[in-house]
C-alpha cells in the first residue's frame, strides 16, 4: 500500500490583516519545528497577505497556498486574480470549490472544472473541496452529492492530472459549527470518494489520492481523525487563525 503525505491546510478566509499575518506566522515558526514535522503544512491567507506571508515563511517547512482563482490568464475580470499571479506570489496550493463559494458566490461544478484546468496547467496544487450539505445528509444523499460535485469539477482532468488534486471532503453541517463528523463517518466518505476516483481513473490513482477532511477539526479531534486509514489530513477553519491550535493539529 503507497504510504499517502498527510497535508495540513490552513484557510483562513476573509482573516488576517497584515500585522495578525505576521503575528501568526511568527507564533507558528516558534511552535512548530522543521525536523519534527512528518506532515505538509499549507496556509492561505487572503490575497492581501500572500507576499507577505511568502516572506515569513522563507527557511520554514510550510507552504503558501490561495482561496479562490479565476480561469484565465488575464483580461478584464474586475476584481479577480489568476493562477500565474498566485504563483508569482508563491503560491503551491490553491483551493477550488469551497462550500462558501459554492453558496454565496453561486460557483457550480462547470465553472469549478475550468479553475481546476487552469490551475493545475499553471502548475500548482489543487485542493478541491467537496462536501453534502446537512439536509443532503439527512435525504440520505451524502455520496450522490459527492460524486457529481467530483465528476463535474474533474471534467477532462486526466490521470497524470490528477497528481496534481487534492480532494477535502467538508460537509457543509460541519463547517464552523464546532459539529464534527465523526472519525467514522467521515472516513466513510473518504473511502467512496476513493471508490469513485478508482471508477473513473484506476485504483492505482486512488491510492495515490491525498484527500483532507474539513469541517470543526480542532486540536482535541485531530489525532483520531488524522489516524483514520483513508484521512490524509486536514482543511482547518477556525482554529488554523489561533498559532496554538494550529500547532497543535499539525503536531497531533
Ligand atoms: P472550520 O474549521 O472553521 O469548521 O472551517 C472548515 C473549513 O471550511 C476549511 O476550509
């Protein structure tokens, strides 16, 4: 079995002035070390904060990543900005299809899957989220949300592309809501995306997909959840803004 990278990403949403920036970042070069980290640390701060955040991070372990992009390289898109732009700015990462952009800012499946092409030819990582809302959960709909949410976004990814994706199953109930899903339901899923990606592509690729959970992990959560067999890390809200708890799921 292909021993999978765990990925712990920091998306801090609309957080983070500049002066917190620096403040965070400066509480988590001293709280995690370098040589004890068995485990990718990924933060994205708000766009604002990027440049930044890439210098505070110069002789860390950890790497920069974005929260939203557009699919084109330029051109009068008011108040977007590109995978080229991120990437000059340091990014690795950048995540695609966040429940919240999916919800106020009416991003669908279609639109997700360009962003997704985009992004990858440019050369960064992406982390695709996907996840069931709880009235979803509730019809007992749960893995058909999710499959069409991973087929629609991954439109003519092919598999050497896919290297390149990272999937963070967040059901929408367990967002900011201190809900979490439990160990096992949340493996659960992971293990049908897994089921899904091995349709679609081959097993071999699905053994190779890194797939986070997010929603409400927190530091008393984390090591039951990270310790699951198909959980190969974390998306953090909340507690990635506090350097303590961060730290503490990083390091769990
Ligand atoms: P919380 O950790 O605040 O629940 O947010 C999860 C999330 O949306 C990460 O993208």
């Amino acid at each position: 079995m292909t021993q999978r990278k765990q990925i712990i990403a920091g998306n801090w949403k609309m957080n983070g002035t500049l002066s917190e920036t620096a403040n965070l970042i400066n509480g988590l070069k001293q709280k995690i070390i370098s040589s004890s980290l068995n485990r990718e640390v990924v933060l994205c701060p708000p766009f604002t904060s990027l440049i930044l955040a890439n210098e505070l991070i110069k002789d860390t372990p950890f790497k920069l990543g974005a929260q939203n992009v557009h699919f084109e390289a330029k051109g009068a898109y008011t108040g977007e900005v590109s995978a080229e732009m991120l990437k000059e700015a340091g990014c690795k990462y950048v995540i695609i299809g966040h429940s919240e952009r999916r919800a106020y800012f009416q991003e669908d499946d279609a639109f997700i899957n360009k962003k997704v092409k985009k992004t990858i030819a440019t050369g960064l990582t992406v982390i695709l989220c996907v996840g069931e809302t709880l009235e979803e959960r509730e019809k007992g709909i749960t893995n058909q949300v999710v499959k069409a949410q991973l087929t629609g976004s991954l439109q003519n990814v092919s598999e050497k592309e896919l290297e390149n994706i990272i999937i963070a199953y967040e059901p929408v109930w367990a967002i900011g809501t201190g809900k979490t899903a439990t160990p096992e339901q949340a493996n659960e899923v992971h293990e049908y995306i897994r089921a899904v990606i091995s349709g679609g592509y081959s097993a071999a690729a699905a053994e190779r997909l890194i797939i986070q959970y997010g929603g409400s992990v927190k530091p008393d959560n984390a090591k039951e959840l990270l310790s699951m067999p198909h959980i190969d890390g974390a998306l953090v809200g909340g507690a990635s803004l506090k350097a303590d708890d961060f730290a503490g799921i990083v390091l769990a």
